[in-house]
C-alpha cells in the first residue's frame, strides 16, 4: 500500500507540475508618440511681401508703454528675405503715422524694427 501510495502522489505531482496555467494575458502598455509639425514652408510672393509682414508686425505688436495703440500697419512690398535686406513700414500709434524701417537680421525670415521719418 504505500508503494502504491508513493506512486499515486508522484504521479499528482507529475500531473500539477505539468499543467499548463491559463493566466489572462498580460495588457500592452500604449505609448504615444507626440510628433512636432515639419515646418512649413514660406511661398514668398514680392507682390503681396508688405501685406504679409504688415499683417505679421500687426499681429505680434506688443507696445512697451500701457495704453499705447497701434493700428493701419502697412509695409511696401520688397523683392527679397535676405539677411540684411529692409522695407519702409509705417503704422498708427496713438493716433499718429509713425514711419518705420524692417530690417532682416542675420536669420531669413527674422526682422527687427527701428522708427525712421516717414517715406511716403
């Protein structure tokens, strides 16, 4: 008999050791891949430049003195965006035509502004 049983046991723990678990399959993590847009390209047009960056000055103008208003920004149209290459701008501020002078810097595209007396 306890051959027999020593037999029946190894046997059962032949058979649990053998059995196959039917875990639940462990979840995938999800990743998210944020990508940045490639950047656009800029379809220059000599015939509409100054509305282009009059409507871009107009829209990043940020006075430094409270109060201050600026409005009718126009800007004559230019052949090129080179560094170092400029246009005659003139805005109202305050009320006032005021003439200023856009100057590519050393990024195409790039500009500053610097007040000048009116051209036209």
């Amino acid at each position: 008999m306890r051959s027999s049983l020593a037999v029946c046991l190894g046997g059962l723990l032949l058979l649990t050791g053998c059995a196959s678990t039917t875990d639940s399959p462990t979840p995938t993590a999800t990743v998210t891949v944020t990508a940045t847009a490639p950047p656009s390209a800029v379809s220059f047009d000599p015939q509409t430049s100054g509305k282009v960056l009059a409507d871009r000055i107009m829209a990043r103008a940020k006075p430094k003195t409270p109060g201050t208003t600026i409005s009718a920004v126009e800007c004559k149209n230019f052949p090129d965006i080179k560094v170092s290459t400029h246009t005659d701008c003139q805005m109202i501020v305050n009320g006032a035509k005021r003439g200023y002078q856009a100057t590519f810097t050393q990024r195409d595209g790039h500009y500053e502004i610097k007040a000048q007396d009116l051209t036209w």
